[in-house]
C-alpha cells in the first residue's frame, strides 16, 4: 500500500512529500520536485528487530525468530546517490 513520505532533499534544504510504496528493499531512489536533484533514501539505520510477546499455544513448542519492522522518522533524510 502506498503512504505519503515526508524527504529533506540534500541538495536543497526543502521538504517535500511523495507517494512511496516501502517494501523489504533497504533503499529508495526519489527525485527532489524543486532542484531536481536524484536522492537515495537508506532504509536499513530504521530497520528495528521485534520480539512477538504474545503466541499462541500451539507455535509454543517451534521456535520463532524475530521479525523486522521499520521505525521511520517523521522527515527521512536523503542522500546525494554513489
């Protein structure tokens, strides 16, 4: 599902919003609406491990690991791409 992202471009101090789809992939590419300018977003510093508290019964006696979850910042940062 897309959501609405708010980015700092680190070309020009603006922000700016975009429509963005975040799946599993650690990067996005976005384009800044003023200067222009092409930006990579990493997503991989906002990757949190999670620890499920509750289980059911039954996944008692298999062993679970731990998931991921993004913790995003209200502004996410870009950066100039490699």
């Amino acid at each position: 599902m897309k959501k609405r992202f708010k980015f700092q471009c680190w070309n020009c101090p603006q922000k700016y919003t975009l429509f963005r789809e975040i799946t599993d992939e650690q990067e996005l590419i976005v384009a800044c609406p003023f200067c222009n300018a092409e930006a990579v977003v990493k997503l991989n510093p906002f990757r949190k491990k999670t620890i499920p508290v509750l289980k059911r019964s039954s996944d008692y006696e298999e062993e679970e690991s731990p998931g991921f979850e993004l913790q995003l910042p209200d502004i996410l940062p870009t950066q100039k791409p490699e």
